[in-house]
C-alpha cells in the first residue's frame, strides 16, 4: 500500500512480501508468438520489437543460463539475493502442457527464485494452463501479466493486437478463478487515442480485480512498422510533461492497492528510435512525484473523492 511514494510501486510490494529487494529477472524461454507466426498475423503488433523489450529475446542461451548469469550479476553489482524468474519475451502460454512445464520447472533448481511472473497474450490461455501454473503458487509468488494496451477495440484494431477487449475479459475471469495475481499492461499515447479514452481505461480497469498494471509509453523501436509510420509523419508521440500528466490522471482512478509493476518503459539505446528523454527513469519518476505534489494527489484519490460525493 501507499506509503512513502505516491503511488504502489512494485519494489514497495515485494519489499512487503519478502522482507528484502527482490530483482525480477527477465529471460526468454524460446516461445513464440500467434501474432507473429502466421496463426494470426505475421505482421505483429505495429510497435512490436521483442529485441527492444527483453535483455535476452532472441538469445541463444537456455533459460537455466540465462537465470544464473542474471542473478549472479545483480548479487555481485546491487547484493540482491532473491529473484523472480520473469518469462518476458514473446507469448509465454503458447506452447503445449509438457512444454510449458518444463520451460517454467527450470527454475526450481535455484533455491533464491521466490517468484514466477509470466507474460502473455489473453488468448494463449485456457483452463489446463491456468490449472499448472496456479500450482507453482505452491512455492512461489505467481503473477500473469496480460499484454491489454487499451480497452478500446478499435484502437487495438489499429495496432494490430489480432485480440479484442472481450477476450482479455474471458482471460481475466478465468485466470482469478484460478486465484492467479494479474497484471495488465497498458499502453498510453497510441496511435489516434484521445485524452478521454485513456481516462476511459483507468476506469474499466479499476472495476476489475485485477493485482497490477504495467505502463508503457507508446516508443518507437526500430525495425517496426510503427517506426515507419513515426518516419513518414503519420503518429505524434506524447511529450514528457504531457506523458507525466496523463499517468498522474490515471494513476488517480484506479485503486490504492494496484501494484504499478512500471510506471516508465525503458528500451536498450540501440534499439530505441523515440522519443529520446524516455531513458532518463529516476528523472521521470521524480518529475511524476512533483506533479502528484502539485496536484495534492496520489494514486486511488480520485476513487475516494468520487465515492464520498456520490
Ligand atoms: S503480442 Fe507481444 S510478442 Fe506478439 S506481436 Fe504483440 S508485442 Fe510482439
């Protein structure tokens, strides 16, 4: 819950629930995508790098390599000792029962792993997936995070999710009869989205008994056909100050007890085309904080003041 940040940040929530910095260590476990594959697309979603979102996508390093390399860099850089094995790069779901199964069991063999986060698309999932991962809850904190973007179908038509706002609702339903955290992936500034319909999302989503949301802003990754659009003058990304606002009036509709599992993408330098100042995090957040200040404000406040005048 909300304590010293004006918002409930994820360091906050694990910090809560071990007692000690957790790293969330992200890998690619080898899976692939219906977006991509041909299934229902091969053209992807228009921003859609996996080299820009994870450290390892496209390596060729198995997934128990990955994970010690990782861990063993933040003990000896930032002395963490606890980790969350986050399945990050393409759809984390698609694959078959046994497959799955053994890609998520490689992380049993490292004692410091106290969490299994896996991210995918709602309709990589069904009741037979659900029923494995939710016995890794056993041992683990379990989340899924569902790659949502916006509530609007015709925004998600635009960027070529191939998923309605519908089937994400179907996935989320089944998912929390499962008991398995969600986290919600949201993007904001896409392509034609107006200033209302983001507000619209933080509203739609602050009904659901959702866990966390994990904020994007809408980036250009080279080698995409958003990049392309960017370069022929077709989009306008959002400005810092603009981007600060909006996350602040977001952050104000959705419930206290959301953990933000990120509030600022980041992209590797390389890959990034625009816009140039999204790197600059600790800035960003700072700049996000004074703005709460200026405002008297806070995550959830604008849920409290509602319901006492109502
Ligand atoms: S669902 Fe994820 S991996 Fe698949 S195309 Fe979209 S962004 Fe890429």
């Amino acid at each position: 819950m909300l304590k010293e940040k004006p918002f409930y940040s994820f360091n906050t929530y694990l910090k809560e629930k071990f007692g000690e910095r957790v790293h969330r260590i992200s890998i690619d476990a080898g899976f692939n995508c219906p977006n991509i594959d041909g299934t229902l697309s091969s053209q992807g979603c228009i921003y859609c790098n996996n080299k820009g979102f994870a450290k390892y996508a496209g390596s060729s390093k198995a997934i128990k390599e990955q994970l010690k390399e990782s861990m063993a860099f933040y003990r000896r850089r930032m002395g963490i000792n606890k980790f969350i094995a986050y399945f990050q790069a393409f759809s984390n779901t698609y694959a078959d029962i046994q497959t799955l199964k053994e890609r998520y069991d490689s992380i049993k063999e490292f004692p410091d792993i106290v969490g299994l986060f896996i991210s995918t698309r709602p309709d990589c999932i069904d009741k037979e997936k659900l029923s494995l991962i939710a016995q890794y809850a056993k041992d683990y904190l379990v989340w899924i995070e569902y790659g949502l973007q916006t509530t609007h179908n015709r925004i998600l038509k635009q960027i070529n999710r191939s998923h309605t706002y519908e089937d994400f609702l179907m996935a989320y339903e089944l998912t929390r009869k499962f008991n398995i955290n969600i986290g919600v992936h949201v993007i904001l500034g896409l392509p034609s989205q107006e200033h209302k319909e983001i507000l619209k999302d933080a509203q739609q989503l602050a009904r659901l008994d959702i866990q966390g949301i994990k904020f994007h802003i809408l980036h250009i990754l080279k080698n995409t056909f958003l990049e392309a659009l960017y370069k022929d003058d077709k989009i306008q990304l959002l400005a810092k100050d603009e981007y600060v606002k909006i996350i602040c009036d977001f952050l104000e509709r959705i419930p206290e007890s959301f953990v933000i599992l990120r509030l600022i993408s980041s992209a590797p330098q390389d890959y990034l085309a625009a816009p140039n100042w999204m790197n600059k995090k600790t800035a960003l957040i700072e700049e996000i904080e004074q703005e709460f200040k200026k405002r008297g404000a806070h995550q959830g406040c604008f849920i409290k003041k509602s319901s006492l005048t109502s």
